[in-house]
C-alpha cells in the first residue's frame, strides 16, 4: 500500500472514531436532558444537531458508518452494504440513492437508533 494511501486512511479512520464519539456523547447528552429537563445541556445536542446540518453542505465525498436513522435518511446519498445482499457474500453491493431507497428496496434497515 502506498505511504499516501496509508496516511489517508489513519487520517479517515482517526475522523471515524472522533466522529463516532461525537455521536455516543450527543445520545447521551439527550437522554441526560429528558431525564433532568436540563435546558442548557438540552441546547447543547440542538447545537450538536446544527453540526450534522452543516454537513449536508459538504461538497466533497463522506464515508460514514451509522446506525442512527435519521443521520442516515439526512445524509446518505449511496449505501455501501459489506456482505452483498446475502450478508455474507465477500463483495460489498453498492445501492445508488439515499438510504430511504435503500431500505425501500431491500427491506434491509439499520439495527440501531430508531427515530
């Protein structure tokens, strides 16, 4: 694998993870809130939700993995499913279309995040 290739994904798998923390803390956040009707951490997720909406103005490519429905419905533009359609076949399948489509099509939806 070439030295560039290599440096980009430690780079892409260190953003996967902070990101990934970022999204376990927001739940948490949330549901901290309900339970303690605490209004600033309540404003601290509605502006951790303006950051995921700023990303729908990224003009570049994403990678994301994600359970969460409504990240994926927001944002998904193509879904990549590791294991094909069988779930287990060795090559991924890609499905052009948003994760909306997806789901329509295969009947296949995230195990996590309900919303």
């Amino acid at each position: 694998m070439s030295k560039h290739l290599e440096r980009d994904l430690t780079i892409l798998q260190r953003d996967l993870l902070s990101l990934a923390g970022r999204v376990e803390e927001a739940i948490h956040k949330a549901i901290q809130a309900l339970q303690e009707r605490d209004p600033e951490l309540a404003q601290e997720v509605i502006d951790g939700d303006a950051q995921i909406d700023a990303l729908k103005d990224f003009e570049g490519a994403m990678l994301f993995v994600s359970h969460d429905r409504t990240f994926l419905r927001g944002l998904s533009t193509r879904v990549l499913e590791l294991g094909g359609e069988t779930g287990t076949d060795l090559e991924p399948h890609v499905y052009p279309g948003s994760y909306v489509e997806y789901v329509a099509r295969t009947g296949h939806e995230a195990p996590g995040v309900h919303h």
